[in-house]
C-alpha cells in the first residue's frame, strides 16, 4: 500500500515542476529549499546550484535587505505583485512580479514561498511597442476634424461640440463601440486645440498589464523596487499637452483611485518617491462600452467617471450615420488605390445598396477592411462588384431579414429604405410601450445603447 503522504508529495512535486511560474522557496534562515525549473528559466540558473543558498549568494545585484523573501520571513506578512528588476549571474535582465507569502507557526516563520512571473520579454515587447506607436504617430499625419465624415446633422452636432472642446482644458470622455474613430476624435481635438504644440501621447490600457502601466503612468524612482531606476512618466513626458487613456475602462480600480487624484490634484508621484510633482496634462478617455454597465459591474469607478465626463462625447455607430458610408467608400477605394497599386474607379451600385443595409457591427473599421480586402482580389477591374468581396455582409443581411414577404403589401412609389424604416419605427414603438416609456428597459429590450434609443426617438418623432 503507498504512503498517503509519499504520494501527496509526489503529486506536489509533479504539480511544481509543471507551473509556468517560477517557485522560490526558503527556510527559516533564508536558505533555499525548493527551486523549480520555471524558476531556473527565469533566472537562467540551474536549480541544483541555488539548493542551501541565500539569494544574495548567487545573485550579486540583489541585497539581502531588499529580498522580499527575507522580508516576508521577518515580517511575517504576505508582499504581493512586487516587480523584481535584476541581473543574473551571467548579467542577463531579468523582470518579474512576484508575490512572497511566509509559511507561519506557532507565531514564527519556517519558511517562505515566492511565486514569481516573468515579465522580462512583456515589459521589453511593450516599450517597444509603445516607442514605434510614438514613432509612427510623429511620421504620419495628424487626425483633424476634415478626417471625419458628417453628411448627417447628428454627426455636425457632435463635431461642433468637439470644436469647443478642443479649446477647453476640462477632461474629455469619448464613448462608442469598437472601430468608431474615437482616437480620431481624440487626434483631432488635441491638435485643433490650445495644446496643439505640445505632446500628444496615447497609450492603450487594455494592452499593458496592472503592474507595468502604473510605472509608465507615473514613473519611478531609484530603490522603489530591485533594480528601479529614476525613470520619467508618461504624464511628466506629456506636461502641457495631452494624454489619451484608450479603453480606461480595462485599468484596474486602484489605478483608476491613483489616476482620480492626478486629476484633482494636477500632480504626480512616481513609484517609491515620496515627493510629487506638478503636471500640466488633459486628459482624453476612451469607453468601448457603455459607461452605466461598466459602473454597475464595478469595472468604473462612479468618481473617476463623473470627473473623467466633465465633456462627454458619444460618436455614434454606422448602422446610425448611412449616410456617411458612400464617402467613406469612395475614400477607401482612393486611399487603396495608391497603397495597393490599383485603378479601381468606384463600387458597384448593387453592392453599395447592400452596404446601407448591412450593420456594420465592427463600424468603420470593419467597412475599411472588407475595402481593402475587396481590391486585393481585383486584377484589371475599374469597379468592385460582388465577386470580389467575402459574403459575410450578405450572408448576415440575408440571415436578418427573416421576413415573412408574402405577408408583407407592396405599395407603389414606397422604396426598400422606406419599408425597412417603417419596420424599425414599428419595433421601437413596440418596446417604448411594453417598457410603459421607460427609456432604460426599452434599450436593453431592443439591446441597444440608452443614446442610441434616445436619438431614434427623436430621429423617428416618437414620443410618449
């Protein structure tokens, strides 16, 4: 019969050995214990060399007063998401977030435990990533507001409301669905504005995880971690001008409480530095989803929304502005032609017709994208007809009108954009009276956004 505990250890073991994460773990004095492989690739050791050693016997760059498991062991408290910046015995960087917890009882420390990520290849990809987005953003044009297709009032009135906006120094939230155009919004504003000299940066919160955005926000300053060095934020490099924080809806809520203070305060304090300093910096945001959901999930914070929305801009989708997909196509199909080499002369009315019918659920990204994947498949062609594009527009716009024609009476003079008007204003009417005029319970019946309900309303004359 197998010992229960040889075979619980076996499991551990094996369980170790195949994280991805790095385990470290220590006795009592300090002296290392366990050492796993993921660990070792970290480290670029080999475990049987750490065994019975200090950290600061193998690693020179770390002192035994900054290990955090030392300090875990005298503090007897658990150290979490520490960022870990050193050199191995073979001078390779390496750059980890670890989380130290001690091993307690009877009141003292018998061991301590670190888990640690690698984030050494992350945090390089991201710096260079954020360098060649600053590099191609300083070599191409700059978004204006001549950029951006109004042929609708609703659309003027928006871009009125960012003119003004762009003369303010008051914080900017934009607000629309994925493939919008709200960093062209966000372009425009900066550089049509008072601030237009000045630095314009974006950074995307959902691409940089927690640990690494905030020191890129803030900065740093030597000793704040192993390995710190004194190194500018982003809001110290943007002073005077403006900052974009693309999809602020994904930066964790400690953040958002660090980034609400910066907004209240006009100053910074970098990571381990107990002075601050003053910034000059406005601040546009991004939401990709609507601002009432994101609250209530706790995703945003009501305080950080409430100051961040001191203008608020919502830019509504293509299914709701039609009227701007024509202009667009044509260019597209101009800007195309010179990239691709092509002599493509315009659209094919067929498919043009199919295009206002079609939602567009991934906006102007998506129309842009199924452009330029039609003209790659030309040859000698002036005009993009059907058998050039991917029947996914079709397809959906076919799968959607699950329409019982027969029942349907065919009027004279009455056009397909009529029919399809006089059916969206029937459904609306519908929730709007089954929701007994409740704008919020309409929208989630309909699953669309509380504005966009709002505009329709207004667009169509439907009233309580």
């Amino acid at each position: 019969m197998i010992n229960n505990l040889s075979y619980a250890e076996k499991i551990l073991q094996c369980l170790l050995e195949n994280l991805e994460e790095g385990i470290h773990v220590v006795d009592s004095s300090g002296r290392t214990i366990y050492y796993n492989k993921s660990m070792g690739k970290v480290e670029g050791i080999e475990p049987k060399d750490v065994l019975g050693k200090r950290v600061n016997e193998y690693l020179e760059d770390v002192k035994e007063n900054s290990s955090t498991l030392m300090k875990a062991l005298k503090t007897k408290e658990k150290i979490e998401d520490s960022i870990q910046k050193y050199s191995n015995e073979f001078n390779k960087k390496v750059i980890t977030i670890n989380t130290t917890v001690p091993v307690i009882e009877d009141e003292e420390s018998i061991a301590a435990i670190e888990i640690a990520k690698d984030m050494t290849q992350l945090k390089e990809l991201t710096e260079c990533i954020y360098k060649l987005q600053c590099s191609h953003k300083e070599m191409k044009k700059h978004y204006t507001f001549n950029d951006i297709y109004a042929n609708g009032e609703e659309m003027k009135k928006i871009i009125r409301k960012a003119k003004r906006a762009s003369i303010s120094n008051s914080p900017i939230l934009i607000y629309a669905e994925t493939g919008c155009g709200k960093e062209v919004f966000a372009q425009s504003i900066h550089y049509d504005g008072i601030r237009r000299d000045k630095p314009f940066i974006p950074i995307n919160c959902a691409a940089i995880p927690a640990a690494l955005l905030e020191g890129m926000l803030f900065g740093t300053e030597k000793g704040s971690f192993t390995g710190a060095e004194n190194k500018k934020g982003l809001f110290e490099q943007a002073n005077k001008g403006t900052i974009l924080l693309d999809e602020v809806n994904s930066m964790e809520p400690y953040l958002q409480s660090k980034l609400l203070r910066v907004l209240q305060d006009g100053c910074v304090r970098p990571i381990g530095s107990n002075k601050t300093i003053d910034v000059d910096v406005r601040i546009i945001a991004t939401l990709n989803e609507e601002p009432e959901k994101l609250i209530e999930s706790g995703k945003l914070r009501k305080d950080f929304y409430y100051r961040l929305s001191v203008i608020s801009i919502t830019i509504p989708p293509l299914r709701e502005r039609k009227e701007d997909i024509k202009p667009m196509v044509e260019n597209f199909i101009k800007y195309y032609n010179q990239l691709l080499g092509k002599e493509i002369k315009s659209i094919d009315k067929d498919v043009m017709e199919k295009f206002l019918q079609y939602d567009w659920p991934g906006n102007i990204r998506e129309l842009r994208n199924t452009i330029e994947s039609a003209m790659n498949m030309t040859s000698y062609e002036s005009f993009l007809s059907q058998k050039h594009f991917e029947c996914r527009v079709f397809n959906n716009l076919y799968n959607k009108m699950n329409l019982n024609i027969d029942s349907l009476n065919i009027y004279e003079n009455f056009s397909l954009e009529d029919y399809i008007k006089d059916i969206e204003i029937k459904i609306i009417e519908k929730a709007f009276i089954e929701s007994n005029y409740n704008i919020s319970k309409a929208s989630k019946k309909l699953n669309i956004s509380r504005q966009n309900l709002q505009y329709k309303l207004k667009k169509y004359g439907i009233k309580k």
